[in-house]
C-alpha cells in the first residue's frame, strides 16, 4: 500500500498548510514541468483544493473539466464557475451534459443500474473531453487517504479512476496522503470560499440517488429547489446537523387547488448527525424550522403537495434513499 510518509505531520494550522501547498507548488512543478495537466473538477472539496493548488503551482496549463451531469444541487455549477474560472482565471471547460444523461437514465429505476449509467456516462463524456485537449500528459485526482485506506481507490462513480487506460495518463495525486479534515485546512490557506470547503458530504451520482425511482426533469427539478431550501432553512440553525437534504420518491398523493382535485409529489426531509456515516442518528429538527420549510417548499415547488419528515435512524436505514 502506498503509506502517508513518517514525517508529513497532521496539517491543522494555517502555517502547516502553507507550509504543504509550498512544497506540494515545488513538487507538482518538478513532475510536469511545461506539460498539460487534465483535472474532472466536481466542484467537491477533494477536486476543488486540487484544482486551486494546481492553479497555484502552474496556472493555465491546468486544463480542468466540469462535467454537469444535471444531478448537481442548486447553484454549484455556478459555484464552479465563479470560483475557478473568474476569481482564479483557470483555464476551465464547462460541459453541460445533462440532457445526456437524462436520456441514458430514463426509466431505470434500480439504484445500482442508476449509479452505473451514471459512472459509465460521466467516464464517457469526461474521455470525449479529454481526447479533444492536444498534448496532455498528466491527470489530476482529489484521491485522499481514506480512498487509499479503503484499498477500493477513487469511487467509480464520480471520480475518473475508471478512465479508459489506452488515454494513458500520468497521476498527480498532490492531496493523496491527507485526510479529509487537513484537505480542508489547505483548502481555506488556498482561499478557497468557506461554504466550498466545509461543504456537507454529497454522493457522486448526486440528486441521482434522492430523485427516488425512474429520474424524470421535472421531478428532478422540483428535488433541487425543495433541497435548497432544506439547505438554506437549516443551515440557519446555529447547531448545525452532520448531512441534511431532501429526498423525492416517485410517489403521489392527492392535493387540492382552487377547490379541484390535483395529484402531487411528496417532498421528504433528512437531516442526521454521525461521526464517521457508518451509524447515524436523526437530527432533531426544531419545530419552527421545520414549518418553515413546509411552507417554503410547497408555496415555492411547483409539483409537490405534501412535506413530510424522514427521522429514522441508520441502521436500519440509510442516510441515502438508495
Ligand atoms: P449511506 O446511504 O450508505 O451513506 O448511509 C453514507 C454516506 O455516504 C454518502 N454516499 C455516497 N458518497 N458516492 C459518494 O461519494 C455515493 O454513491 C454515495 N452514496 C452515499 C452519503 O451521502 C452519506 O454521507
């Protein structure tokens, strides 16, 4: 296995991560020289400090990659965009791929089958991109040390370790031997914004896998706008949960508008506490935060008619609907 080095001390100091993006900027420097390096930017904390440490170490010949898959939560490929390509002049490509996806999803409703097309399609647009860009030689990974102590590598799904091997790349790891908390404390010494580096754990086939059942747009639609609020309200509290989303089932129940009868989705909130997602309790929702979000979310979500509140506990069930 490849081991965190003796003397590479936990960095939780902003000097400890100055001194690391130093070193990281001299090494990254000394591996590629003037050669391109390729990097799929998510917008998540691992790729994100990645990018901004690479933009650091060799500006314009990162070239980095930001696949929208449509399953993105409200605002982050804007997020992306703002962050790296105008505050810090990276040279980003921005391929809106959603409808893509949404076609090649259609009417699958087994999770793994979704988590699949959405692995192979991302692979397949991310290599079209990357056969477009002449002469590189290098890729970037946000691979950490949890993806290596877990001996399963990068997850399949949302990071390009299961990139075609004839694009013959070589890796640059640079956050390869860090764990997530130190990840973070290089990202806000890169300064990065607070919300991208401390943001909540969301899986790689995104809204994918809370979009309950056979993904349609609207449905979609209507999870990221109810996930937004869910995030907005909550994230007011100053005793702040763990995870918090929301979840659409393809389920609906009868409504009433105007006085006729109308069929409606049921919106579903989660929000849960835990130290490492192995277990996890639920996360007592003050009453009025919650009203709050009923309100929002049906007065503001076309589609959806009824709120309702997933409490239960992992095990037995997952902080993931699927
Ligand atoms: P579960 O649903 O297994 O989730 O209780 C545990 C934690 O893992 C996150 N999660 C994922 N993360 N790709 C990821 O990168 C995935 O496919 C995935 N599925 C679940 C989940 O959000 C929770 O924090």
């Amino acid at each position: 296995m490849d081991k965190r080095p003796a003397s590479l001390k936990r960095i939780t100091t902003k000097k400890a991560a100055e001194k690391f993006i130093d070193q990281q900027v001299k090494e990254i420097r000394e591996q590629v020289k003037d050669q391109k390096v390729l990097l799929a930017l998510s917008g998540g904390v691992d790729s994100s400090v990645v990018a901004a440490l690479l933009i650091k170490a060799i500006d314009k010949q990162l070239v980095c990659v930001h696949v929208n898959h449509g399953l993105l939560r409200k605002g982050e490929p804007e997020q992306v965009i703002e962050v790296f390509e105008k505050n810090l002049g990276a040279n980003l490509k921005y391929v809106d791929a959603s409808n893509k996806f949404l076609k090649e999803l259609k009417g699958v409703s087994d999770p793994e089958e979704k988590r699949k097309i959405i692995g192979k399609v991302f692979i397949d647009v991310f290599a079209k991109e990357a056969k477009k860009i002449k002469n590189v030689k290098f890729l970037a990974q946000g691979t950490i040390y949890p993806d290596i102590l877990e001996s399963k590598g990068v997850k399949a799904h949302h990071n390009v370790g299961g990139l075609p091997k004839e694009l013959n790349f070589e890796l640059v790891e640079p956050v390869k031997y860090l764990y997530k908390d130190e990840v973070r404390v290089v990202g806000e010494a890169l300064g990065l914004p607070k919300d991208m580096v401390y943001r909540q754990p969301f899986p790689g086939p995104g809204l994918g896998v809370r979009c309950v059942g056979a993904i349609t747009k609207d449905r979609l639609n209507a999870l990221r706008e109810a996930d937004a609020i869910v995030r907005e309200e909550i994230g007011k509290l100053k005793d702040k949960p763990w995870q918090y989303f929301c979840v659409i089932p393809d389920l609906k129940s009868t409504g009433i508008k105007d006085g006729k009868r109308y069929m409606g989705w049921a919106a579903i909130i989660r929000a849960i506490n835990t130290k490492d997602a192995v277990t996890a309790k639920s996360y007592e929702i003050p009453y009025k935060t919650l009203y709050k979000i009923r309100d929002r979310i049906i007065k503001e979500v076309p589609g959806i008619n009824r709120v309702l509140w997933d409490y239960s506990d992992k095990p037995v069930s997952t902080i993931e609907w699927e």
